[in-house]
C-alpha cells in the first residue's frame, strides 16, 4: 500500500482496494482495467491503523499454546426465522458481521426490518437507515403488520456518528442499510466509493467484535452481480450471504457465499407476498412444476444444496441449427459443462449434436454448482432431441465422467430419501451410491456406464 501525505490525491483500486500514488489504466495489483478512481487521504488517516479483523486488546497480547486456550462459546441464538438461521448456520453469533448483497428491489431491506421486528420482542435491536427515510420504514413495518414496538431506528449515514449512539443504546442486533451510503469523515472521497466502504466497514467490524453487538450490514451488488466495493469486504466481515433468484419470480434463494461460522452454499428458500417474505419450508415441492401432461425434455434432479437435499426440474430444448456454430444455452448450470457433457454423449453415447442448438434450464431460478446435475441434463438433452417423454415419476442424478463413466455424488441416500418422500417411485443413481438396504417404494437402477443410463431411459 502507498504511503501519502495527507491531502494528496490517492487512487484506490475499486476491485482489489488497492491504493497508488497515481493513476493508470490497470491496476497494478489485480491487473483490473479501468478500475482505479481517486480518493484524497485526509489528516489523520495515514498513521491510522488500518483494521481488517480482530486482533483483541493489543495491550494483553502474547504468544500462547493452542491448547491452553479454552475454546468460548459462540453465543448463537434463533434470529425467529427458520430459513435465515439455517444460511447462518444454525443462527446469529453475538458479535459476528453479516453481510447480505442482492440485486435492487429483491427484498434485502424487506427481510432485514422483519428479521428486527421478530427479534425486538427478546433483544434491543437498532434499524440504521441510510436509504430511507423513518416515515418509509414505518410505512412498511406497518403494512407488513410488524411488531415493531421496541424498534429502534436511526436514520444516519456518516460512521463516526453512528458509532457513539450505538455505544450508548447497545444493541444486541444492529442492520446498517446499506454500505455503500455510509462514509467516514476520515475520508474525503464520496460515500460508496471504495476507501470509504472499506474504511466504514472497518469501523463497524470493530465495534461489533468489541461490543459483541451483531451486525448485518446491506450491500448492493453491480451489474455483473458481485458485490459492490473491494472485495476486501468480503474478507472482513464473517458471512456473506446473497439473494439469487429472478425478480420476477416469486421465490427469493439466500445463499451462503462465507461463513465463519457455519457451512457455506447453505440455502434459504422464502416467497415474496404481499405480506413480506415468507419462510418455503418445503422447497423441493415449489420447484417442480406439475406438467398436466408428460412432456419432452423434462427430468428431475435430486440436488443438494448446503445440508439439504432440493428436488428440481431439469429442462432441455434441442432444436436444428442453422447457426456455423451450434448455440449452447444454460441458465443455472455452467455453459462450459453442457459443452462438455455433449462431447461425452457423442463420444460414449453415440449421439451427435454438432448440427442441433441445446437449451438447458433449471426451473425456478435455481442455480445448481455441483456435477451431480451432469446425468439429469444428458437424459433431458435426449428426450428433446428423440422426443421422447420420460416418466414422471423418475428421478436421475449422477456425474458423467469423461471416459463416459457415471460417478459417485455425496449423500446419496439423502438424495433418493428426498425422493421417495416425495412420492418418485423410480430413480437412476450412480452404481456406488445405491443403498445396501432398499428405500420403501423406490425402485433404483444403478448405473456404470453412461450406455447404462441411455439403456435405462430409451
Ligand atoms: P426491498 O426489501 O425494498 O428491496 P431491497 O432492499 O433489496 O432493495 O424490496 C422491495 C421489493 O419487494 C419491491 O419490489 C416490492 C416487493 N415487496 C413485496 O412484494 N411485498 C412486500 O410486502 C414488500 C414489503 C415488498
Ligand atoms: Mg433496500
């Protein structure tokens, strides 16, 4: 980091937060284009020490033995909304920082004020607001039908005041609303930019580990959907939780990105009402959608995202190119994946594609990162291009590996469990995930092969 007398301009990378005494195209730290924009460093800052964790009080430290250090118990507790404490990871550390990113208008302000009218009942709460005004806050609370008696509210931007009027009110649970809007006033540069987020955010970071006040702090996301500021911010804060799904659709996913404590790609299910967000407690049945008749190019997978399994519908159009190149399309699966899984098809399978454009879709907004959908997404791709319905009450999951073998996914009982629970009586799994003892009402024909899997359907 450069070293600059105050009142020079500094230039701060707004990607990795890195600062230069001057400016250029790229960042030399990230190699980032186009993303160094300028900051002034105020008296004062430069002998600051910079704060990006929790080092306790610097005065008491030494060197000790791991295993004279008794371990503290986290003091968690339920935050009064099921799906939230299961992306925390079994719910809210005292003293822990949140932060929750998602697109405008999903519903981030939405669930927080709920999450703080839930918990105001039990514990002192405090709603910092630097988006909207207190009239609006109450406009909503109140047509949400919020109990919002104990509440407190601050309608406030700049840290350094902020900070004492939490000192003195001592919540045990604060949302600040949003990042972006605060500032420092160590910093001269404008609210939202980087030195400022970050600066703001080490503020906060600070306060909550020393009061053991928890903190969720709102950022807004860009328009390639990463978090708004450095990502620096990810790094200091304990979790770091995202809104996904459509903003058309109904349904809001919270997903762990980070969590200091607790599993990560953990998933919150919840629909959006007239009413505020409501808990999904049953979400494998909100993705699968009931087709009146069997359709082609339809399949379910079993998936499993963070510590339960989901059901959802796989879907796939293969339709006559015209194109030199043929069109592959995902949404909710990786491109590069359908390429892939493709090339084994014609490769182990015999079945070619080079002259037909595939669409693949994973119903409902879901976003599926793990390989397990590989063997889904191949018998959805065959059924549309045979035209040819597959059962309705199938179920596959699997990984295709590359020699065209069909590979173990982890928990596979839980996954074809799932799956009889919800009423599927026939399910295609990989060999090594079949169960020694047979699943009531679930018939499975494990698959070696991806011939086997082909064998299986046609
Ligand atoms: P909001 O929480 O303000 O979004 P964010 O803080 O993430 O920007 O959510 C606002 C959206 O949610 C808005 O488009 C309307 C919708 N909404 C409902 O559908 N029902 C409701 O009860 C509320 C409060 C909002
Ligand atoms: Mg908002």
């Amino acid at each position: 980091m450069a070293r600059q007398r105050a009142g020079k301009p500094l230039f701060n990378c707004k990607a990795c937060g890195g600062s230069f005494p001057k400016w250029s195209g790229q960042c030399p730290d990230c190699g980032g284009w186009n993303s160094l924009e300028e900051g002034v460093v105020a008296e004062g800052t430069t002998k600051n020490p910079r704060f990006a964790g929790y080092a306790g009080d610097a005065s008491q430290n030494r060197v000790q033995l791991l295993t004279d250090v008794k371990p503290k118990s986290e003091g968690r507790f339920s935050t009064g909304i099921a799906e939230l404490d299961r992306v925390l990871g079994g719910g809210l550390v005292a003293g822990s920082v949140v932060l929750i990113g998602g697109d405008p208008g999903i519903g981030k302000s939405t669930l927080l004020i709920q999450t703080l009218a839930q918990l105001s009942d039990r514990l002192s709460t405090l709603y910092v607001s630097g988006e909207e005004s207190p009239e609006q806050i109450s406009l909503r609370a109140h047509r949400l039908g919020l109990p919002c008696e104990n509440l407190q509210l601050l309608p406030e931007t700049c840290v350094e005041r902020i900070l004492p009027l939490a000192q003195k009110h001592h919540p045990d649970v604060m949302v600040v609303d949003s990042v972006q809007t605060l500032y420092t006033e160590l910093l001269q540069s404008a609210p939202g930019a980087v030195a400022q987020v970050r600066e703001a955010t080490a503020q906060l970071v600070r306060f909550a580990k020393q009061s053991g006040t928890a903190i969720f702090l709102v950022g807004h996301v860009t328009k390639d959907g990463s978090l708004a500021g450095p990502r620096v911010l990810e790094h200091m804060v304990d979790a770091v939780l995202y809104f996904e799904g459509e903003a058309g659709s109904q349904f809001r996913l919270i997903r762990t990105i980070k969590n200091r404590f607790g599993a990560v790609n953990e998933l919150g299910v919840f629909a959006m009402t007239d009413r505020g967000l409501k808990e999904v407690s049953n979400p494998s049945a909100i993705f699968l959608s009931r087709h009146q008749t069997q359709v082609s190019g339809s399949i379910v997978m079993v998936t499993r995202e963070g510590s339960r399994p989901l059901l959802v519908e796989v879907q796939a159009l293969v339709d006559e190119s015209h194109l030199g190149n043929p069109r592959r399309v995902t949404l909710g699966l990786e491109q590069n994946r359908l390429s892939m899984l493709l090339a084994v098809l014609h490769r182990h399978g015999g079945i070619a594609m080079f002259d037909q454009d595939v669409y693949v879709n994973i119903v409902g907004g879901v976003r599926i990162t793990e390989t397990a959908a590989d063997l889904a997404v191949l018998l959805a791709v065959l059924s549309s291009l045979r035209d040819r319905t597959l059962a309705q009450d199938l179920v596959a999951f699997g990984e295709v590996g590359l020699a065209g073998e069909i590979r173990p996914v982890p928990n596979g009982q839980d996954r074809l469990r799932e799956a009889a629970k919800h009423g599927f009586r026939c399910a295609i799994a990989p060999k090594a995930n079949v169960p020694k003892k047979a699943i009531p009402g679930l018939e499975v024909i494990a698959v070696e092969r991806l011939s086997d899997a082909l064998d299986a359907v046609l």
